[in-house]
C-alpha cells in the first residue's frame, strides 16, 4: 500500500488517538482536527487522501463538513466511523464499524476501488456504505 495523507475529526481525541495507531503502523499520515474550525483550517491547507469523522463528531458538524469539502470541489473520500449505536451517516460515502484492524481493511478497500476507477467516474459522488464486523 502507498503512502495515504488522512484528516481525522472528532471531539474525542483519546478515541481518535487509539484507533489511529493501526493506521499509523499500517502507514498512513495522521493529522487530527479536534473541532470544525480545526478541520477547515487543515483541510484548506493540506493534501489528503481521506477525511475520516468520527462517531464522537456531532451529525450537524459532519454534515457541514462534509459539504464544505464537497462545495470545495474536492472529491477526498468522506468515511464515518461509526460505534454499535449509531447508525449511517447520509452525508459520507461510506460508513464503517468494528474494531480499528477492520476499519482499515475497509478503508484500505475503498481507497483501491477509487484509485481503479477511470477520472470521469472517480469524481462522481458515491454512495455506499460498509459495515466492518469483528472477527
């Protein structure tokens, strides 16, 4: 797997910080926003190859994010990570559960599934939505 540049979001920043060391281990560059000023203010600045909300970020927060990035022009893949109790999120384009190992598997899928799409077709939105399960 190449090098992946991830904008991760939450309030919950020790929750972000666990799940992040699979990722870290597994190769990609983590840069944390703690609040919406924050995530403006990196995504504005940075280059990366996904935004990553997480369950402790508000539904109104991920929601103005979300279409921020998209009225940006940007088409960064938008992931939740969701905890047992919470649903979907409408406005990502893909939802994932479970434990960190099973996120980036997922994450790892959604990444090679763009990268193998043609440009006309990888800027068009995407809806769909996974479910990691422990195993």
């Amino acid at each position: 797997m190449s090098l992946k540049v991830v904008l991760a979001i939450g309030v919950d920043s020790s929750l972000l910080e666990i799940q992040s060391s699979a990722w870290k281990s597994s190769g990609y560059i983590v840069t944390f926003a703690w609040s919406i000023k924050d995530a403006i203010t990196h995504f504005s600045y940075g280059d990366f190859d996904l935004v990553l909300l997480g369950h402790s970020l508000p539904v109104e927060s991920r929601e103005r994010l979300t279409s921020l990035i998209r009225a940006s022009g940007s088409r960064v893949p938008v992931v939740y990570i969701a905890d047992s109790s919470h649903a979907c999120d409408r406005f990502a384009d893909a939802t994932v559960k479970g434990e960190p190992t099973n996120i980036l598997q997922e994450i790892e899928e959604l990444l090679a599934s763009r990268a193998s799409m043609p440009a006309s077709c990888s800027n068009a939105p995407r809806s769909m939505t996974w479910q990691a399960t422990a195993q």
